[in-house]
C-alpha cells in the first residue's frame, strides 16, 4: 500500500493522559483512536494488526477442535438471572429499552452459551464440544489505564468446552494451555503458565498466561527454570522462597495478563438445566471449561514488550506489513522514484506486505522517523546512494546496522 | 467438514412465533439460535455464510478504495449531543455506568467517524476518503420480526465518504452504486436501486437497494425495463402510471431493503466542526456520504428470496460449502463409505469445500430431507447403486434432475 493512501497519520505528541507505551505509541503511530476513556476505535494500520492476531487464535483453536460462533452482545436480563449473576457481576453495563425491558451487555458468554448447549446437545454422543467466538465485550470498568490494556470495551475470544467427563475436561485444559502457549509464541510472546485462583466454585487452580513486563500490573512469584509460576494473589511464596519442583531460588515479576483458563465444572450448567444422557441412560449436568484471550489487550502487552525510545517494534508474525519501503528522492533524478516503484511493484508481486513511503515534501529523517514509530520488521531505502551502487539498504527494525543488498537477494530476504 | 463433527443440528419443528421462511429455514437448518426477541447467534453454519458475504463485501469496498477500520459500539454521550442526535434518535439504546456516565450504543456512526475524520483531516490534500467497517450495530426497535430482517442487533457495513467539493461526493456516490449492484449480484441478488428520501437535510434522493419478493414489507413502483424504480413512501406514481423514463407501464411489488446510501453534504461535519482548508486556503466544512449494508440482514433477504418448501436454495458464492457428499452405507459393504471417504479427502485436496454426511444411524430420506433443508448447492450421493457403476449421483439443488457422472468429470464439475 501506498503511504499517501493510507488512512492514518503520526503525531510527535498525543495527549499524556495515559502515558502508557502502548496507548502513546499506537495512537502517535496512528493504530488507534481514543473515542473515550477505554473506548478505541482501530484504524486501518491498526486493524491489520488485529487482523492478524485473531487469524493465529482461529488457526490454533481450530488445531484442538474448536468450531467458530458468534454470539449476541445484548443479553436479556433473564438469561443473566439464571445464573444469578444478573445482581451479583457489578462489571454488568445494564440498560432498560422503550419497552422497559433490560438488558445486559456480555461481559463474558457463559450464560448464552450453555443456552444453546442445552438446545443442541441431548447425549453424550453430542459430546465432547468445543466453541468459540471472537466477538466485542463491554465490562463497567472503575478505573480503565494502560491504552489496550484495560478498556470498557475490548474484544475477545472466548472458547467453552464441554464434556461429558471430568476426565474428559481435565485432558482439554491441558491441550488449551500448550494452543495457549503457542497463540502466545506466535505473536512474539514468552508467556509464564501462571496459576491462579479457580474461583469460589472450584477448588483447581485457573491457570493465568502472563507476560513479565515491568509495564505490568499484576504480580508474579516463578522459577526461572520454568516450572513453577504463581500469580501473588494466591501464593504462599514470596521472592528468594524455594521453587516446589527444582529448589531453585523463586524471582517475582510484574506482569500482563493476556489470557486465562477456567475449570468450570458444572456452575453453569447446573442452575441452567444443560443436561446430557449418559453412557447409562443417565441424566448429568455437562462439564464445562472456559478459554479465554483478548486480541485487542494482547496488541497493548506486545508493543509493552516490544518497543524503544523510537516506536513500536513489531514481531514479523502480526507486523501490519512485513516491508516498509522507503523512497528518498532527489528532486534532480527521477530514476530514484522510477527503481522504488518498480521495486514496489516487484514486492507485491511476490506477495510481499509493504507499505510504500512514497509521500512527496517529506524529508529522509522525517520517513526514518515515522518507520521506527510504526515498526515494520524491514525497513528498505532506495536513495541516490544506493541507486548509484544498484543497491537496496536494508535495515531491521531491532537491529542497527543497515546493510546494502541487490534486489534479488533482498526478495529472497523478506519473500 | 465431517457433518457428524459438525456442531449443528437441524429441527423438524421450531417454535411458530416467527413464521417468516428465514426465520424457520434458518433456525431449523441449525445457521441460528434465537437468544430473545430480535437477538440471535450465528452458529457455525450461520457463521460460515457471514463471513463469505463479508468477504465479498470487503473486495468491492477495496475496489474503490474503501479502507477498513473498525469503531467501538459505546459511544459516551457527548458525541452525540454534538450533532444533536441524542435527543431526537429515539431508537438509540442509552445507558449510565457505575460512575452514572451516560453512553449510547452506536446505532449508526456518523459521529464517531466524524469526529476521527476531523483529527486526521487536515487539507484538502487528504481528502476524499473512503472508510468503511463491518460491526455490530444496536437499535431499540419496538417490533422486531422477520428472523434477521429486523433485529435489535445486527451486523453494518457502513462506509462514510469525505471530499473536498459536491462534484467529487456525487462522482463516488455513483461509484458506490454500481459496487453495490455488484456485491448484491455476487450474493445472489437482483436489486431495484430506489428512489427514496433523502431526509430532511438533503433535497437529493437517497437510494434504497430494494429487493422484490413477496415476504417484503416495503413497496415500491418500478419500470420493468430498469430505468425507474421510487420507494411508496415518495413516489407520486401507483400501480398502471407510466415510467417517466420510457413510458412504459409501472409495477408495483413488495420489497425488502438491503442497503441504502445517502448524501451527507455537511450535516455532520458543521456541527462537529471537521474542516479542511481548502486549494484557496479557506477553510470549509468536509463534505460527506454514507453507505449501507447490512449482512445479516442480507442473510435473512437471500433466505426470503432463495428458499422452496423443503428448506435453503443457497446461491453459490455463499454457501456454506460447495458440496454437500452423503454417503448411503449399506450394513453388507464396507467398499461404499471407503469409496465415499476416498472422494471427501481428493474433494479436500482439490480445495473443494465439502460437508461430508457420514453420520450413522440416519436413512437416506433423512440424510436428503437434511440435505434440502441446509441448501448446499451440489448434492453427491455414493451409494450401493452408484458405487456399482463406479459412478458419483450429482443433484443440484435448485434442479429436480440427478445424474450419475464418474470422479473425474466430477471433480472437474465442482472443482
């Protein structure tokens, strides 16, 4: 895409209300637009991210089986009721229609869900089960912080499973939390599988996907061999504590959480009838689990991870473009623009991403700018000096040295 | 997709409270489930045809340089005292949070695009601008009905154009039209672009995207010969009155409204102050359209309009899958569902979208009974018959006729 054409803009400085990395670099970079406090919307560079990241989620949970919905975000008071969560989940946004009829706005779907399981699945043939959506959330937040991080809406992908064992449920917990992992990995993230409180239902540990970062609000005692990690709210540990499975010596980190996953046994399905017919002719309530991720909260804790002073740095995996092409012209030699077009065009023919600085009146130092901002992994120049040596520069963006390639190897490079 | 795995079901029977065709069609086909009044989830099924009409959405969009964002749906209620709408529209769903701040949930979203556009416009060097989302949109309607025609939640496309002069607005709201024609066409649809109000702001006409069938609830006259067609609500015509184009005789029919563009001119863009400073260096207000579609409620359309009385006739280019392979297992022999698993897997290698109907314990009048209710447009049959002559039994769904053809044309067929 051509730069001129794209429908976004820098700013060298945004309002310093939220002085978070990511909610000052995504809005100076032109990713996101503040409606409100915790309202965005996702320009165009932005969406292509957001994009990218849900294509990664659906391609891993469709790997374990999972099957893709999408569900209503205005819930009938009675839905809630059943659960009788309509009084006690004070994050609820409630409103009354023309009709004095009320409503909430899904926070989270286990309600609606377990609405349709009762519909479609009568026995345990119908089971196991596994469905998700990516669909918007609302939650009545006190305080939102942090850009992305904390917002009144937000999206999410939320999976439930179902099953018709405990044993059942127990086994796909555990292949969610290594889709988890990889989800994770695949966007640029080293999470630690963290446990957490189960909730008042369960006994089991949930376990919470976080990433250390000293931008982080929550707080977590690991071991640095990797196995063992506990959120503070639950450990009985603290920093220079031994590690239960090795003895080493237990590190605390702050951290974001960019996912969860929840035993849910029967909370849900008891109190709302979702029954099956067993092996033995017997009625059960479904065993469930829920899966949680939030694409738009995970692009606020990868540009926490991955930035500098200069901007955003992206992992190439959910990179808005994976080329960031740049011409500096010499007003006396047309040839320069004439090689960066054809090169352009070359690049998309190869089913390069690249978006194309190709802006008239703006200087080399302005576009190097704007391209640490944005954080495209490869930066490539065309300039009256590589011109002169055939040349492209090519530089990374988490690296400094630039270095001069001939086009077919630099196709090769990023093709 | 194996249709055993499949997580859908379909009804003989649902409820009778909505009797329009999409409604039980849809519902008993397994593509919806019904949360309250007005308010459905799109189950996989359902999903899978959402997501083909939006992507055919997004290439016409694309096409004249439509670029996507993505807007929230809470919009804190400022925004819409600018232009004076939260008072007058009375179909918003308004709400107050935990810290008695008031929100409205975005209806439609001329302010919100507004009010991004007067960020990021400056000059008329960064106009005209094609922006456009597909996202879930809330109305407090006080009847709903007709499955997907009329929801209180629905999916929008809506794009909002902004230029620097009337000519340039006028010039793309052609452009638009013609898109349209064309997205409808691709999804099966022949439209009536309609003459219609242009609202109190503009003295133009606005135009309707209006399709004929007898389960609409709009009427329009229209001249057979396509070069006339005005929604009731304006037309001075009736039924018999000649066409002022050709002086042929008019029609009248009921319609069901699928999309609708309008002429802004400067309602939004004067009270929310988004100036350019014109080639003159004067400053002026940005000059706006704003065009419609709404794909579930297309859904619902091509459903009314593609349907007989055993269930769906999908149009191809937005079926669920292409082909719907049923295998008739004879207890005596194995080689019929080796035969039909071999078919399913080259089908899949081909890339040939295929539900395959595996399922055990289900006649072959149940399998064809399901087969027509779901609507996939080509029906293979391997059966004891078929497999006897080495052939595949092809039936398209909107013919009577079956024939027996042999892999390779098969494949060739569908492929």
């Amino acid at each position: 895409m051509k730069q001129s054409q794209l429908f976004t803009k820098t700013f060298k400085n945004v309002s310093k209300d939220d002085t978070s990395a990511n909610a000052q670099l995504l809005t100076r970079g032109g990713f996101i637009q503040k409606l409100g406090a915790g309202i965005y919307s996702f320009l165009p560079l932005g969406l292509l991210v957001l994009k990218k990241i849900e294509n990664i989620i659906r391609e891993e949970m469709n790997v374990i089986g999972g099957q893709e919905l999408l569900m209503p975000a205005l819930h009938p008071k009675e839905i809630w009721e059943e659960t009788g969560r309509w009084q006690t989940a004070d994050y609820l946004y409630k409103l009354q229609d023309r009709q004095e009829k009320y409503f909430a706005l899904g926070a989270t779907h286990e309600e609606v869900i377990t609405d349709i399981a009762r519909k479609y699945v009568f026995s345990y043939k119908d089971l196991p089960l596994y469905l998700y959506q990516i669909q918007v959330k609302f939650r009545d937040e006190l305080r939102v912080k942090s850009g992305l991080l904390r917002t009144k809406e937000f999206l999410m992908k939320d999976m439930y499973s179902f099953h018709a064992s405990e044993e059942d449920r127990k086994e796909y917990y555990e292949k969610v939390k290594k889709a988890y992992v990889k989800i994770f990995e695949r966007c640029g993230l080293k999470v630690l599988v963290t446990e957490a409180s189960g909730g008042i239902f369960s006994k089991e540990y949930s376990h919470e996907f976080q990433v250390a970062t000293p931008a982080g609000e929550d707080i977590v005692y690991f071991c640095p061999n990797g196995d063992f990690s506990q959120n503070k709210e639950i450990a009985g540990k603290k920093t220079g504590d031994k590690c239960p499975e090795c003895g080493k010596t237990l590190e605390e980190t702050k951290t974001i959480e960019v996912g969860n996953i929840f035993t849910l046994g029967t909370k849900y399905s008891n109190p709302m009838k979702a029954m099956f017919i067993d092996k033995n002719s017997s009625k059960k309530p479904i065993i469930m689990g829920c899966y949680g991720i939030g694409p738009s909260r995970l692009i606020g804790a990868i540009v926490e991870v991955h930035h500098d002073d200069k901007g955003i740095i992206w992992p190439e995996a959910i990179a808005p473009f994976k080329v960031h092409l740049i011409v500096i012209e010499g007003k006396e030699d047309k040839k320069i623009k004439d090689t960066a077009d054809k090169l352009y065009q070359d690049l998309q023919a190869k089913g390069v991403e690249v978006l194309y600085d190709e802006r008239e009146g703006k200087t080399a130092g302005e576009k190097f700018a704007d391209a640490d901002l944005i954080g495209i992994p490869y930066r490539a120049v065309i300039s009256k000096k590589t011109l002169k040596e055939n040349k492209i520069e090519l530089k990374k963006r988490d690296e400094e040295k630039t270095k001069l390639i001939n086009e077919e190897e630099f196709i090769k490079y990023v093709g």
